[in-house]
C-alpha cells in the first residue's frame, strides 16, 4: 500500500510540474492561434504521462531496458498526440475563418449567410445566433427605411397644409389692413377658424411626438366603456349633423376597462372624426363596445365604401390619408398614428378591416382585473 501512494505521489509531482508549465505557456500564447493552444494542450498532457513515468522510474530504479521502452512508447504517443492536435486545430482554424468572412457581410452586404460544411458545437451555435442577428437587423433596417419614408412624406404633407392656412390668413390679414375687405366680421370668423386648424395641427404632431418618444403620460383609471361611448357620441354629434350622418351606439356593453380616459376619448374621439368625414350624408357611424376572448373590442364601423386592400397596411401610418377621394379638407393624417400610438401604450392593439359598404376600426384592450 505504501509503494502504490508513493508511486501516485511521484506522479502526480511530475504530472503537476507540466500543467503548470503548459498554463504558462498557455497565458504566454493566449493571443495566438487556436492551432498553437491545442499543441501546447496536447503536449502538456503527454508531458505530464512522461514526467509522471520517469519521476516514478527514478523513484523505484527501474532498469535502463524498461526505462528506454517506456520513454519511446510515450515519445510515439506524444507525435501522434501532436499530429492530432495540428490537424484538429487547422480544421477548425478553417472553420472560424470561414465564419469569419462570412460574418464581414453584416457591415457589406447586410446579410449573413452561414458557411456551408460541418463545424463544431460552439461555432455552430455562433453561426445560428449570427443568423438570428442577421434577420434582427434585417427587419431593423426595413422599419427604419419605412419610417425615414414615413417622415419624409410627413414633412411633404405637413408643408403642404400648413402652406394653404398660412396663404389664406396672409391674403385676409392684407385685406383688412388695406381696408379693402367687404366684411370685417366675415373674414375675422374665418381667420380665427384657420389659427384653430393649425393649432390642431401643432397639437396632434406634439403628440405623435411624444408618442414616438415614449413619453406619453397615462393616468389609467377604472371606466366603463359605456360612460366612454357616450361621451365621445355626445361630442361627435355637431360634426356628425353637419355632414348629415347618422350616429348609432350599437352593442355598448358597460364593460370596465383601466385606461387613460382623456387619451381613450381621443382615441375615440378621432376614430369618429375619421369616420363621419368619410360617410356620405345620410349614411350611418355605428359604435360597438363588448367582450372577446382577447379582451375587450371597441369598434367604429363607417359607411366609406372601403378601403384599397393594398392600403390597408398603412391606415395607421404616420401621414397616410389614402386617396385623393377620402382626403378630408383638414388635416396632416395624423389622426389614425395617434390612435395606434395611444392604444399601444395601453398594451392594445387597433386593426381595421372591410365590410361591405364601409371599413371597420377595432381596438382591442385589456380587460380590466377583477375588483
């Protein structure tokens, strides 16, 4: 018992002083090739067998004959040991290269393709995850590219409705300052209707702003849907008279909610706008208010005649009025942005989809907890 722990003693002794000469020559080469760690690797674990077994053979004597032949047995495993680890190291050298170029294309061409051929765990991983990171920016870059089109097409329309106020008043204010306007009264009325349109303006971009930023504050507070209808039915009715449709509160179940009430009735509010300036007169706005099994469903649903399917994606884009035939005689198409921007910050949804004769607006949102 006693020779077999002074033989482990010994070669552990001989064992030890090679690890640690090969985690020094480890940190020495750490910056090196992957090829040059696994030949030091490889040596330090021959190493360790044959220092272990001469520390041994010097402990117990052994003859010269069997020292010699336990040396070239050691020898020869260690070159094979050495090719192995060299030509391991290449191969995967090769690999890491090929992953190496391949991931270059995400500041080139912006995509990345995995090289073909097998590789190992790790690197296979990486490849996978470069991907998904790949399809990440890809997706990164096609928002950025449709809102930088978004901006740009804001700016355009903004320009334009804000150019056709600015006109009116400078026309008018001259005409009054001439003394050449006909009617004083007349034309200060219209005057003060334009300043109220570009406030309107100023105010719904001020929003969308702060609805990009993330800034919106919200208040939420537990409401009825059906105090939240009536409210908003009762504020459209002037505009809806006016253009000579009708408004009907259909299926306006009292479910509660927890929402900001004074960003909700806009949300509201311009879901009407939108839809009673795009009825003919004598048609019908219908708002439904009830449970689904996502949640809670508020809908406006119009008379409009439809929307393009191609433009349905857009409805809620930033500046998107459709065409020429639904543009209404104001606004920046800010209305519908608003709304999406609004409900999402209450962790809905607002989708819109045809019917015949019309469109219909849904907004989905959370059902409120139990009290």
């Amino acid at each position: 018992m006693r020779d077999t722990l002074l033989i482990a003693l010994y070669a552990f002794a001989g064992a030890a002083a090679t690890g640690l000469a090969g985690a020094a020559a480890l940190r020495l080469l750490r910056r090196r090739s992957l090829t040059v760690s696994l030949a030091v690797v490889a040596a330090v674990g021959v190493g360790g067998v044959l220092a272990g077994t001469l520390a041994v053979a010097w402990a117990m004597f052994l003859s010269p004959h069997d020292l010699t032949v336990v040396t070239t047995v050691v020898a020869m495993a260690a070159v094979v040991s050495l090719a192995t680890a060299l030509v391991l190291g290449r191969w995967v050298v090769a690999r890491s290269h090929e992953l190496a170029l391949a991931a270059r294309s995400f500041g080139e061409a912006g995509d990345f393709a995995a090289p073909a051929g097998p590789a190992t765990a790790e690197l296979a991983e990486l490849s996978r995850e470069l991907a998904a990171t790949s399809a990440r920016l890809a997706e990164s870059r096609e928002r950025e590219r449709l809102l930088e089109t978004s901006r740009r097409e804001l700016v355009a329309w903004i320009s334009h409705d804000l150019r056709t106020p600015l006109a009116g008043l400078r026309a008018m204010s001259e005409a009054l300052e001439d003394g050449v306007a006909a009617d004083p009264e007349r034309y200060l009325k219209q005057m003060r209707t334009e300043v109220e349109r570009l406030n309107d303006m100023v105010g719904d971009l001020f929003e969308l702003s702060r609805i990009h930023a993330g800034t919106l504050p919200l208040a939420p507070s537990r409401i009825s849907l059906y105090d939240l209808v009536g409210d908003a039915l009762a504020g459209a009715d002037p505009l809806a008279r006016a253009h000579g449709v009708r408004l009907v509160g259909d299926r306006v179940e009292p479910v509660p909610v927890e929402v900001d009430a004074k960003e909700m009735s806009r949300v509201l509010g311009n879901l009407l706008v939108n839809a009673i300036r795009r009825t003919p007169a004598d048609g019908t706005v219908a708002v439904a208010a009830e449970r689904s099994t996502d949640g809670v469903v508020l809908s406006v649903t119009d008379g409009c005649g439809g929307i393009p399917e191609e433009d349905l994606p857009r409805v809620f884009d930033t500046g998107w009025r459709g065409t020429h035939a639904r543009t209404p005689p104001a606004g920046a198409g800010l209305g519908l942005a608003i709304v999406r921007g609004i409900v999402e910050a209450h962790r809905g949804r607002a989708t819109v989809r045809n019917i015949p004769g019309g469109c219909r607006f849904e907004v989905t949102l959370p059902a409120a907890p139990a009290p």
